[in-house]
C-alpha cells in the first residue's frame, strides 16, 4: 500500500490513528476507519471541501467504467487510493 494511501497521525498521547485516503470526485478524502457507510463517505467529503451533497449517489469505480452504487444505509470496507464517484441523483449515467 502507498504512503499516499494509508497515513498515521499521531495524537496528543502519541498514539497512531490511521486514516484510509480515498478519492471521491478526484479529490482525496481522510476516512477515520476502515469501514464506513455511504452517508458517512459523503458525509467526510462534504467535510473536506467536496463540492457534492448528501442527496447525491455514490458510486464505487470499479475500473474499466464499471461502476457499483453503494446504498447510504451500506456498510462498505474501503482500501486506500479507492476512487468513489458521487453524482446528483437525477444523474442517468
């Protein structure tokens, strides 16, 4: 895994969190853990200046245009440098 893709932060106790780095409309986007939902994708990347909404679908670019949506209520495992799409809701593409 790349340095660009898992980080550690250290804490005032000096402890080690890691953050999972992910790409959501080709803007990198901090995760917390390494599990999360829809909501709480776009909920991190609205937080660091991703000019999406809640009320946009997610999506999970699986390479060679394929593309699978991933429900709010859906409880995916993220792996670093994943890119993830995020598009109005009365977007047909």
């Amino acid at each position: 895994m790349s340095t660009e893709a898992v980080n550690e932060v250290r804490t005032e106790n000096e402890s080690h969190i890691r953050q999972i780095i992910i790409t959501v409309n080709f803007k990198p986007v901090a995760m917390p853990e390494r599990h999360a939902t829809g909501i709480e994708i776009k909920q991190a990347a609205i937080a660091q200046g991703v000019n999406i909404q809640l009320d946009f679908v997610l999506f999970r670019d699986k390479g060679h245009g394929r593309r699978d949506p991933i429900r709010d209520d859906e409880k995916i495992e993220l792996h670093g440098g994943e890119k993830f799409e995020a598009v109005p809701g009365d977007d047909n593409s």
